[in-house]
C-alpha cells in the first residue's frame, strides 16, 4: 500500500500546547491546508517539527477525513517511544522557565486553596448541569425519530428536546448469544469471538449495586455506551473538560446550547467552532474506548450479549478495536512475568503444532502490529511447526517468541494440535523437496551433495551414504506420489554427483574447472601449515586431516605425502 509522508510544523511552543491539549494527547492529529504535496492517502507517515526538539517522527497515522477547507484530520493509535519522550522534553522546558519566572518574582505562585475549592464547586455545579440535561425527559407527549440518529421528543409546549442517551432496544423476550460473569474471563473471551464474527448487537452489563450499563457492538466491537444511572465522569463534555480539552467557559456554553437547541453536546461543540465533525468522531471513540477499559477492569457484576440485525440508531464512531487493545495489554504485561513462570505455562505445547483459528488473520489486519510482530505471524502462518521448532526459526529473541505466543493463546488467536494438518504437511514437504531441488540444479556437484570443495573419497561416499536413501525411489512413501517426478529429478542430480566425485581423477578434474588454480595451491599451502601446528600439539588426527586434504588438492607434492607419512607413523607409534 503506498503512503504518503508530510510534515506538522509548530510556530511555536504556544501552538504546539495548544495542539496537544486539543488534539495530539488523545491520538488525533491534523494538517493544515496546504501540508500535503498531493492528495492524502489511507496511510500517512507524518514527522512533527516543535521548537525546543526539533523534528520528531516519522510517525504512522491512518487519513479520516479531508475537510471542504483542506485541512486533513488523521488518527496515530500510539505514539511512538521517541515521539513521547520529545513531548516530556517540551514539558519539562516549560516547567523550568515557569519555575524560573515563580523563584524571579516575575510569576506568583498561589499561596492557599481558596482558589482550588471555587474551582471543584464550579466543576460540581458544572456535573450537576451535564447530569441534568443528560438525563432522560419525563415530560414528552410524543416522539419520532431523528435523522440523524437520537430521538426527538417534544414537550407540553411543544419545545424539541432530545431523549439523552442511546435508545436501548427491548431485548427481553429474547435469549442472549453470550453470557458471562465479570469475575472470570469469560467477557475478554467474549470480546475477541464476537470480533471474529464481526457482530452487532447489545451488551448488557448488570452491576451488584443496582446500576446498567449497554454497549453497543456493530461489526465486531463497540460504538457507544450507556450507563443508567448516568456516569458524569464519562460524559463527553465532562471527558474533555477533565483532559484540559475544554475550559470552563466552553463547557459552560455547550450545556447552554444543549438546553436551547435541544442538541446533543458533540453537536453543540461543532456549533460552537470547538471541534470539527472529524475531530468529534476520534473524541467520541476515545470516549468509547474509555469506558470499554472501565468495564475491562471491573470484576463484579454479570453481563449478556444480544445479536441484533441492526442497532436501533445510527453511530457515526467507527467500532472500537478490542483485540487490538487486549493485545498490547497482554504483550506489555508478558514483560513483567517471570521467565520461568511463561516458561511453565507454555512446557505442555512444545511438541504440538501452532495453528491460527479461523477467522483469526482478519484480526491481524486490525491490530496495527509492528513489522517484526507481523513478519513472526508470516512465519506462523506460511508452515506447520511444532512449538519448540517455532523458537528455532522465529525472527523475534526466544523470550519475545514466548510472549507472543503466549499473548496470541490467551485471546485464542492460535491453537495447538496433536497431528500435523495433511494438506498443511504436504505444502510442507514440497517446500523442502523445492529447496532442496533449487540446491542441487544451481549449485556445483559439491553443494548437490552437501559436501565443501575440499573434500575426499571417503567423505563422499558419506555423504552420499546419507542422501541417497533420503531421495531413493523407494522413499515415495515419505514424499507422497504427487511429488515423485520432483523426488526423481532431486535423485538423478544426486547419482550423477556421485558418479563423478568418487573417482579421484573426475573430482580433481570437475575441480579444477570450478576452482582457480591458485586458489587450489593455496588451500593446499594453508592445510600444511596447519598440519605442522598439529604434529605441535600433538593431534595427530588433525595432523592427518590436513595432509591428506592437501594431498587431494595436490597429488604429486612429495612434502605433503611426507607430512601424510609421518602422521600414518605417529598414530601407528
């Protein structure tokens, strides 16, 4: 997929705070008019450019929207490791200089609470408002619904209100696909199946002190939430004024525009100029995600999931990515546990084969993994292996094979079976069988028969010893009949190698025609010398070895048949 790269500059330290207040902190990021050479991509690769740090990236980010001015609104799922530290390092200039401004004189520090407790009344009378409007009406004489997706209700006086909260469908008479206890793990795997089935539906939530919460699912994961009573913590307006996202006044405003116009607060802050409809759409995911981590955590409580056609409004939020989440929560806790105790929970897999389950590789495809975790599910998935024989051939380290793994089996993403799969085995074996073919067609009669250039008789007849049963016709119960001609055609290279290289005279001339002869005398030379140094350390073994190689290379040198003697003599001595 092709991607297009930009760069984000900042002007100044003031308007990249500003831009990571509003927007950077929560994953949305975007490019002004102008930015781009071209038009965006699906995939942007973006570097930021701040005073104090320079230039930072480059950053992956996924295109949301371009907007009719040309501002393009882009969403980074995590920011890199140096990305951050950059921003802690604009952070930590700024404390300095304020510190510097508070210890000059220049800048007064406060000097009791009074200022803080105005503060927390003025977000309590704030949390009562929010609560308020959000709540559902009592007094609607009649509704219908909206285009765009809530209800509109009217009241006595005719004045149009909007029913707060997503409509909850009567699921009631109906038996739940799913059903678990928050105490177990039961909900997490609950997650990734309806992930894979890519389901919409409703997730009730039923809490020990009386309380209901919903979820909306649609294609697999979440969309929206909802809690009665209402959580204040968890309104929009509230999320936004807590992060800094939002002052007092904004908010302030927005709640009066929600009584006014009868709008919903997202609604009222694209009114007011606050956010862009793009930039709403990644705030209200955040939201999502926010309280999809809430429940994650909570371990009391029973919950129920509902399959439905189609949820009762429209949500303009894309679903939430559990797996994707789950999954770095389980990689980044795998660091943390002891080598021996990951050791011990994987011990009973290590002579079972590793499969996916179905389904599991369009989860992949969501889960943004990083280039060396998608090149190990590569290997995974293009051969069968056994568990320990996975460690041998994986590109990551042994201990980061072991976390993947272990990460992959707790979201049942892979399997381990007894048996080999047969059309698994068969691509298998053909694989080695090309291999090996592809080995003995372009390589030298040597290489056909594993063997080096400087070798002896007895060394080939070893070798061939070895291969020739493996290749035989008779082995076509190993290779299977589909593959007899390839089979065939491995053997005949390997009997005609043989054939050549066990006659001194064909080898050393096949040698002398792929081999300088310069080369050969030289080899021959260095042999020798590492023959002497044998007779000094008193291997003979090795002394023998060498002179005889060299005698190979060089038939007719009377000094290394001399030195050959003299090692036959000594081990004879």
């Amino acid at each position: 997929m092709a991607v297009r790269s930009a760069s984000r500059r900042y002007p100044s330290l003031r308007a990249f705070v500003e831009d990571y207040q509003g927007m950077l902190r929560i994953g949305a990021l975007t490019l002004p008019p102008g930015t781009i050479d071209g038009p965006p991509m699906a995939e942007m690769k973006i570097d930021l450019v701040i005073p104090v740090v320079g230039r930072l990236g480059p950053v992956d980010a996924q295109l949301l929207q371009q907007l009719p001015d040309g501002t393009v609104a882009l969403r980074v799922s995590e920011w890199p490791a140096d990305v951050t530290r950059g921003f802690n390092a604009v952070f930590a200039a700024i404390d300095e200089m304020k510190q510097w401004f508070v210890e000059s004189g220049q800048l007064q520090a406060p000097s009791d609470g009074r200022a803080e407790k105005q503060l927390l009344a003025e977000v309590e009378r704030l949390r009562a408002r929010v609560r308020a409007l959000e709540s559902r009406p009592d007094a609607a004489t009649s509704a219908a619904p909206a285009a765009d997706g809530p209800t509109v209700v009217y009241d006595e006086q005719g004045k149009r209100v909007v029913e707060r909260g997503f409509r909850v469908p009567d699921v009631s008479g109906l038996e739940p696909a799913l059903s678990g206890t928050l105490a177990d793990r039961s909900f997490r795997d609950a997650c990734m199946e309806l992930a894979i089935a890519r389901a919409t539906g409703l997730l009730t939530l039923e809490l020990p002190d009386g309380r209901l919460r919903w979820g909306f699912w649609q294609k697999g994961g979440p969309v929206g939430w909802r809690a009665e009573p209402l959580v204040e913590d968890e309104v929009l307006g509230i999320l936004l004024y807590r992060a800094g996202q939002l002052n007092r006044q904004q908010l302030e405003q927005s709640l009066n525009l929600m009584e006014q116009n009868g709008v919903r607060q997202g609604e009222a802050l694209i009114e007011m100029g606050v956010v862009s409809f793009a930039q709403l759409v990644m705030l209200l995911q955040k939201q999502s995600e926010f309280v999809f981590q809430r429940v994650v955590k909570d371990r009391e409580g029973k919950w129920s999931f509902h399959v439905l056609e189609e949820l009762p409004e429209r949500f303009v939020t894309p679903p939430l990515r559990t797996p994707s989440l789950l999954f770095r929560a389980l990689r980044n806790s795998v660091r943390d546990m002891p080598a021996e105790d990951l050791a011990t929970t994987l011990r009973p897999w290590l002579d079972r084969y590793v499969y996916f389950v179905d389904g599991a590789a369009r989860i992949f495809d969501e889960m943004k993994l990083n280039s060396e975790e998608a090149g190990f599910l590569k290997i995974v998935g293009s051969t069968s292996y056994r568990l320990r024989e996975l460690f041998a051939v994986s590109n990551l380290s042994r201990s980061a094979t072991a976390g993947m793994i272990w990460s992959l089996a707790d979201l049942h993403l892979v399997e381990f079976r007894d048996a080999e799969a047969q059309a698994r085995g068969l691509e298998r074996v053909t694989r080695v069988l090309e291999d090996r073919k592809r080995a003995v067609m372009r390589g030298t009669l040597f290489e056909a028969l594993d063997l080096h250039w400087i070798c002896t008789a007895p060394e080939v007849e070893a070798a061939w010893r070895k291969l020739s049963p493996e290749f035989a016709p008779d082995s076509m119960a190993r290779w299977g009949e589909a593959n007899k001609q390839l089979v065939n055609d491995i053997y005949g290279k390997l009997t005609s190698a043989y054939e050549t290289l066990k006659v001194d005279s064909r080898r050393r001339d096949y040698r002398a025609e792929i081999m300088e002869r310069m080369q050969i005398e030289q080899s021959a030379e260095m042999l020798a010398k590492k023959g002497e140094m044998a007779f000094m350390k008193q291997s003979q073994r090795e002394a023998f070895d060498c002179f005889s190689k060299a005698l190979e290379l060089v038939p007719n040198s009377a000094e290394y048949r001399d030195g050959l003697s003299k090692a036959l003599s000594v081990a004879k001595a």
